[in-house]
C-alpha cells in the first residue's frame, strides 16, 4: 500500500549533499578571505603604532639623558704654539 510518496534515491541524497557542501566551501572561502584582509589591516595598524611607540621611547629617553661633555684630561705638559721651521 502506497501513501502517495516516494522515497529519494540515494543518488538523490548524496547530490543535495554534495551540493550543499559546495555552497558551504564557497561561502567559508568568502568569509576567508574577508578575514585575510581584515587581518592585513590589523597588522598594518600594529606596524604603525609600534614604530609610533619606538619613535617616542626614543624621544623620551633623549630627553631625559643628560647632556654628556666629553672633556679628557691629558696627563701631557700643555704644549705651546708650535713654530714653523
């Protein structure tokens, strides 16, 4: 006794199966590589704000060094102007 229905071969199954996951690889690649770029971006921004951060540290730290004059003393006898021969 038939109900007025059939059941879907397994040919049927498997090919919705196959085409469903299609949909989902290329959707997946779309989200990849939306992510890619986004993290390209990010990465740019840290390059930036480390080099921003390194440039300040710089400036900072020469601020605050004291001025250093490099004075030798020389254990020599001060020698007078010299003559021309």
């Amino acid at each position: 006794m038939l109900w007025g229905w059939r059941m879907p071969s397994m040919r049927a199954v498997l090919e919705a199966r196959r085409k469903a996951a299609v949909v989902r690889v290329e959707e997946l690649e779309a989200e990849l590589n939306r992510v890619q770029t986004d993290l390209a971006d990010a990465e740019e921004v840290l390059r930036h704000r480390v080099i921003g951060l390194e440039q300040y540290l710089e400036a900072l730290a020469e601020e605050e060094a004291p001025a250093v004059v490099a004075v030798r003393s020389s254990r020599r006898k001060p020698v007078g102007p010299r003559r021309a021969v």
